[in-house]
C-alpha cells in the first residue's frame, strides 16, 4: 500500500491534483481544502489512501496526517464511500466535521451533497466516540465553507451539483456573487453565466 506520495504539483482540477514523482503522474483525488492549500508547480507532500474494489483502483489523497485519518473514520461507516467521503471535506475543515459529529448537529453534516440525513445520523453515531472532544478542537472561524453561511447559499449549492457540477467548481462560483438582494432562481443563473463563461 502507498502511504505518501511527494512531488511536484503538475496540475489542479476540480476535485483532484496529478502530481508528478520521478516522472511518473498521479491522479489523487482530493479535497476542497487541500485543493485551497496546494499551489501548480510547486512541490507537495500527499498522505494517501489507495481505494481498491473489484476491477478500480483510486488514490485519494490529503496534505494533513488528521485530514486522511477522518477520511478513514468516515468511510468506516456503512453507506459512506470514498467519494460521499471527500464530499463531506470538501464541505468542511477536518475540524469542522469533528465539530459537528461531537454536537450531533445532524442537520449540519446533511447539507453535505450526497449525504442524506439517515446518513448524516449514522455517521454521528458511529463516529462520536472517535474524532477526539470538543475541549481539543480549534475550529478557524476565517475557513467557513457555503454550507456554513445560510440555507439558501447551501440550496444554491445542491441545486448546482444537481446539475452536474463539481461541489469546487460550484462553490468557486458562488464565492464569487453578491447574494444581496436576489432570489435563489436569480443566483442560480448568474451562477449558471458565470460557470458557462469559465469553460
């Protein structure tokens, strides 16, 4: 099994990076957040999981020890796979998630796309008692995602991806448009404009 992966960051995609070691290219699978702290063409240290089932193997991997170590706990549970799994970190910081499992804000962890509340439930209960206390945690209140802010930047969010864009791409967009003022359907489209002008 690889348990690290070092070299240079050939390219960032939405939701993955393709590093460069000793000439051979990496696809690694990747969240939000690492995907925010990487920079092209500098060189990265990627803790690594390898996904191996039937006839797939993926890499999915992160910059920190803690953030692949909760990714490892979440696809623990049952119904959570490694893509529902990197769904909820590029949702939220590490810390965040151990936030919301250790308050059992169920609602919270249901905003993350593709995870349901029956999920969001199940992945409380099981992972309560193995991400740590409260009194352990510091939370940066500067890294809020969009599923923080509101219910209607969150609904935004899900609509979009219910479209058939990338949690990343989407909440690139979004970061980018004034909500004052408009309706969900009008931030949509502008969304919509804005995203179609990028590809």
């Amino acid at each position: 099994m690889i348990s690290y992966i070092k070299g240079e960051v050939i390219k960032k995609g939405l939701d993955y990076i393709v590093l460069d070691n000793n000439g051979i290219g990496y696809y690694i699978n990747t969240s939000f957040s690492t995907l925010n702290k990487i920079i092209e063409g500098n060189h990265a240290l990627i803790q690594i999981y390898m996904h191996i089932r039937e006839d797939v193997i993926a890499l999915y991997g992160f910059l920190t020890a803690d953030e692949i170590e909760l990714f490892k706990k979440l696809i623990s549970v049952n119904g959570v796979g490694p893509k529902a799994g990197l769904s909820v970190l590029s949702t939220y910081e590490a810390n965040t998630v151990k936030e919301i499992i250790l308050k059992d804000d169920a609602a919270r962890m249901a905003k993350v796309p593709g995870i349901g509340k029956k999920t969001a439930s199940k992945i409380i209960l099981e992972l309560k008692d193995k991400v740590g206390t409260l009194q352990n945690l510091t939370i940066n209140e500067e890294e809020v995602t969009i599923s923080q802010l509101d219910s209607e930047a969150s609904d935004v969010l899900n609509a979009l991806i219910a479209l058939g864009f990338n949690s990343y791409e989407a909440k690139k967009t979004l970061d980018r448009i004034d909500f004052a003022g408009k309706t969900e359907n009008e931030i949509i489209k502008e969304a919509l404009k804005n995203i179609n002008r990028q590809v």
